[in-house]
C-alpha cells in the first residue's frame, strides 16, 4: 500500500524555496517557537475581527473580540498597543466602509487540490496542495478573491510589489479547481498600521531637569512649564481616530488575474514538490543563510540553526506541534 500523500500549503512551500532547512525543522520535524510573533498575531487579531465584520456587519462583536483577545493589556504593554490599535483600525474600517460593492460568498474558506505534472497531466502521489482564503466575494457575474492585509506604509512600492503574489495565484487556482468558481482576479483589502505612539509622559525627575534647563536659558530666570503627564487612554483613542479618519489609511486593489499565471504556477508548484520530495527522501535540507535576517530581524529558526540543532536550545526554544494549523477548520463552519 503507497504512503498517504503530505498535505502541502503556500506556507511551506514558500518557507522551502526561502530557506530549506526553516521548511525542515517546521514541517518534518514539527518545531514552532515558543511565545507569540507580534507581527502574526496582530495579523491574524485583525483578520477574526474583518471576518466577523464581513459575516455579520456586527461593529460591538468585533470590539469585544479585541477586548478579549488583549484581556492582559493592563500587565503588558505590548497587548496594550494591539488593543489601542485594533479597536482604532476596526473603528475606521467600519466608518470607511459601511456598505460593500461586492457580496460575500465565502470567508475563511479551506480547499485543497491535487499537485498535477504540467507535461503529462498525472497527480502526484506524494502531495497534495492545500490552503484557506480569506473570501470569496461576487461583483455582478464576476467573482474576486478577498485577501486582506495589513501594512505599515501603504504607498507605489507596496502596490506594485502584489503583482508577485505567488499566494494568492495558488489560492485563486485551487479555488477554480477545488470549489468550481471561475475567479476573475483579486480584492486586495490593505489596513494601513497606525505608527502612534501612546505618550508615557515624563518622571518628576525629567521634569526637573526640563525645568532647570528652561530656567538657565531665560532671561528671567523663571519657567511656566510643568510636568508632561502621561496620556490617557481616552486621549490617544482620540489621537488615533483622527489617523484612521484619513481615507489613505485604507486601500482596496483589485488586480485581474491571466490565465498564463496559472501555466506558471502549476510548473513551479510540480518542480517545488520534486524537490522537496528529494529533500525528504535524502534527508538533505539545506540552510540558505541569506535569508537569517530577512525582513531586518532573525528567521524564527536562528537559534536552533546556530547552535547546529543543539537539543537543549529545542527543548528551551521550541515545541512540536503539528503542521498547518492554519487549516484548521471550526466545528460550525457552513458548508459551502
């Protein structure tokens, strides 16, 4: 009997083709790091509050989501920041777009595929390819995907970059395959990120030291300034809606998709799992060490990498779990 076949994602292999031995200790091994990327969580914050807004246009269900979700705001200021800045993007995504063009279809909808040989036509019997868009939606006859995203600048550079969404080609593909909806192209639905900064004031000490350096440039050698207390919740909420009034804090982009994108896309999908099936097999995943500090920061998997796989750094660092837990599908999820 033949081995089942490896459920594969845009998220392995794109982690594969970025650095191999990532994809490795992730998908073969089953290492996710201890603790919370920022980054991610405040994305995937931002992406339950979008779907609940999409499904039921419920504005106080999406704020006590956030509420929820950043219950330990006051003993950490980090969860604090998410909060102030979740509620604020929510608040003017909702102002900015009280009624849609389009219609939903589907949200966080999962799919899967087979992986098919562009030259003969024949399934793989290794992979399988798998994922989960964020919605589907219908402007008159055509249908879009939706794929939200969060940004901290907005601007040419940002837009242009889209255009080599190796992701959402997968996902529009699979979803024409998977489900049977011919996808004209793709709504990209951008929230810009708020760079504010709440204000912690100043400590009497610094205020102090303010004052005496006001008092030794005076000519009179008194000063009117006083303490910079620290900003109230209240005040930097105020601070913020004024940010997200501005309409540049949203776009929406809506690029069409080729068909000859989709020739491509199955050529690199095929070669992609050849080798990782390779890799696999010969149990050879090697490290591409241009990609350790992609993005300005170190890969998630620098310091088990550095220590050349050191089990005391895995066991501190890292737990096992099991791979695409992003396609985890909830109990009460509709049927399409």
């Amino acid at each position: 009997m033949s081995a089942p076949r490896m459920t594969s994602t845009y998220s392995m292999l794109s982690l594969f083709r970025n650095c191999r031995k990532a994809a490795e200790y992730r998908y073969i091994i089953g290492l996710t790091p201890n603790g919370k990327d920022p980054n991610l969580y405040f994305g995937a914050l931002i992406h339950d509050c979008l779907q609940l807004w999409h499904q039921h246009r419920d504005f106080d269900a999406a704020i006590a989501l956030i509420d929820r979700a950043c219950a330990a705001r006051a003993a950490d200021e980090s969860v604090q920041r998410d909060w102030h800045l979740a509620r604020a993007m929510m608040t003017g995504y909702a102002a900015r777009y009280p009624r849609e063009e389009f219609e939903i279809v589907a949200l966080e909808k999962t799919f899967e595929g087979p992986i098919v040989n562009p030259a003969t036509g024949a399934s793989s019997r290794s992979f399988t390819l798998a994922g989960k868009v964020d919605g589907i939606v219908r402007i008159g006859d055509a249908h879009y995907i939706l794929e939200h995203k969060t940004a901290a600048t907005i601007d040419g550079d940002y837009l242009e970059r889209l255009w080599t969404d190796f992701q959402i080609t997968i996902y529009s593909h699979y979803v024409e395959q998977a489900l049977g909806i011919p996808i004209t192209g793709v709504i990209y639905n951008v929230l810009g990120k708020a760079r504010l900064q709440q204000s912690k004031g100043e400590t009497e000490e610094e205020y102090l030291e303010r004052r005496a350096e006001l008092i030794e440039k005076s000519k009179t050698g008194k000063s009117t300034a006083k303490r910079k207390m620290p900003e109230t919740d209240e005040e930097f909420q105020a601070r913020l809606a004024q940010k997200y009034a501005n309409p540049e804090m949203f776009h929406r982009e809506k690029l069409y998709l080729s068909r000859d994108r989709f020739d491509v896309l199955r050529a690199e999908l095929w070669e992609l799992s050849k080798a990782f099936l390779d890799a696999r097999n010969r149990k050879v995943f090697y490290q591409n060490t241009a990609f350790c500090f992609h993005h300005n920061r170190p890969c998630t998997y620098f310091p088990v990498c550095r220590s050349n796989g050191n089990p005391n750094v895995i066991e501190n660092f890292y737990t096992i779990t099991a791979p695409h837990e992003e396609l985890r599908v909830p109990a009460n999820e509709p049927a399409f």
